[in-house]
C-alpha cells in the first residue's frame, strides 16, 4: 500500500506548486509556449500559498488542490512576471487572457 501525506502547503512549496499548475494545464498554456518551466516562473509569485493543499510522498510532491472562494482565487496573474517569462507581447496576452479565467467572480 503507497502511503501518501496530505498536508496544507508552506512557501517551501511554491515553485513546486506553479510547476504542478504548469504541467496540469499544459495544454492551455501551450497557446503561449511550449516551455512549461518559463510559465511555471511567470506563476509562481501569484500563488496563495495559504488556499494550498498538496499530496506528497517522501520529500516529493505529487499534486495539489486549492480552495477558492468568492473570497479571493488560488492564483493571482502578475503581469510584469508573465512579461518577464514570456516576454512583452505573449506576457501582455497572456496575463489578458489568464485574468479572464482566474479574476472571474466565483
């Protein structure tokens, strides 16, 4: 039997976590580039990290769930971070794009 922790997430999880974000919908993200880690950085400094619960066994991370509300959203898009991986006009698109998706109200 495969022994898996649940746990909230803590800062030390954050790149972890936007890698996880990237890769799980990489096939959206693909609009804006096919390189995964550089969208995993543009997302990383928007994550909130306290609406975070991640699985993990060892000292790897196998996934993660966020719990949003009308409160406030798992991911806030950070344009100069999209523009500064994925450079000006893609970045520009696609924090356009990204607002649309994850600053709907709940």
């Amino acid at each position: 039997m495969i022994t898996v922790d649940i746990r909230k997430a803590q800062e030390a999880d954050r790149i972890n976590l936007s890698r996880i974000i990237a890769t799980g919908f990489e096939k959206d993200f693909s609009a804006l580039t096919k390189d995964m880690d550089k969208v995993a950085k543009a997302l990383c400094s928007g994550i909130k990290i306290d609406r975070f619960y991640v699985a993990q066994k060892g000292e790897r991370l196998l996934g993660a769930a966020a719990c949003t509300d009308h409160t406030g959203r798992a991911v806030y898009p950070r344009r100069a971070d999209l523009r500064a991986n994925l450079g000006l006009i893609i970045g520009t698109f696609g924090y356009y794009v990204l607002c649309a998706e994850f600053m709907q109200p709940l």
